[in-house]
C-alpha cells in the first residue's frame, strides 16, 4: 500500500497527506500558540531570566593601592567574604586605575561588611609586563561606605614578568 505525498496543486496549499486540512493547523490552533508564546514571554519579562535580583545591602569600598609607595598603574582588586571566620554576603570587584580603585558603578558594587579577604591584581606597567598579586585580610564595617588605602610591600608580593602581547 502507497501512500500519498503531500504535493501542492497550482494557486492551493499543500494538504497533509493523512488529513484533509492544511499543513501547520486551523488558524485557531495558532492564535492559541501565540497567546501562549505571548505570555511565556511576559512572565520571564515580569521575573527576570536571571531568577530574582539580588537585593543583599552591599557598601560601597573605595581607595588607594600602592606597591612599593608607588600607586598602581592598572588592575583588579576583588573583596571577597571570609568563610573561615564565619562571613557571608556579596563580593566587590572594582578596577584599579592610576592607584585608585571604587567599588560603586562596577559589575559588583559593593561588599556586605565584616571579615573579607582582598586579592589585588596589579599592573606595574601599562603594557602588563610587570605585575604583582596578592590576597590580604580587610576588615569592613558592616554598615556605610568605607575607603581602605592598601599598600603592598614588594616583599609581600614579588614582582611577576611577563612578555606583552
């Protein structure tokens, strides 16, 4: 037994070859798939596709880094919480420029305070040809901003060579 194939006939839509209605589905069937389509999209629009937002009090931390009492030329510092001493919350990343750093404005604005644990990466060239790294305790308040100036001994972090890209 043969089955027939869907072909089209001049100036009509294809048939299915097992139903006698038009491929893709009544008109009604696709209204119901656009409303759904429709309100899958205002619901992740509502909620976010991200789950919710982080609504965790963060405090801005801001200040100077110097390496040898020089202020670093470029780099990153990133304050985490410090679970062994029991802390939790959120972490601040802030990019260091010209020996200043800030935590406002970055993609991780601000701290929850107490215990941290900072680790600073550092350019001592522009090209980043000489860097450093180093982690260090910081103790942040828990509540308002703060400024920590941070000045790292060379022999706390021995300069790193590297050839430039």
């Amino acid at each position: 037994m043969t089955h027939p194939t869907a072909t089209p006939d001049a100036g009509s839509r294809c048939r299915s070859p097992r139903r006698d209605r038009p491929v893709g589905g009544s008109a009604s069937n696709r209204a119901h798939a656009v409303v759904v389509g429709l309100a899958a999209c205002a619901i992740l629009v509502a909620t976010g596709c991200g789950g919710p937002r982080d609504t965790r009090v963060r405090h801005r931390v801001s200040g100077k880094i110097t390496y040898g009492g020089k202020p670093v030329t470029g780099g990153e510092i990133i304050i985490t919480p410090d679970g062994a001493k029991k802390n939790g919350g959120p972490q601040g990343i802030a990019t260091i420029k010209d020996g200043v750093y800030d935590t406002k404005g970055s993609r991780a604005p601000g701290v929850g305070g107490g215990p941290m644990n900072a680790m600073v990466m550092g350019l001592l060239e522009a090209d980043g040809s000489r860097f450093f790294e180093h982690t260090l305790p910081l103790d942040c308040p828990a509540s308002g901003d703060t400024v920590i100036d941070i000045e790292v001994a060379p022999a706390d972090a021995p300069e790193r060579k590297q050839t430039p890209i």
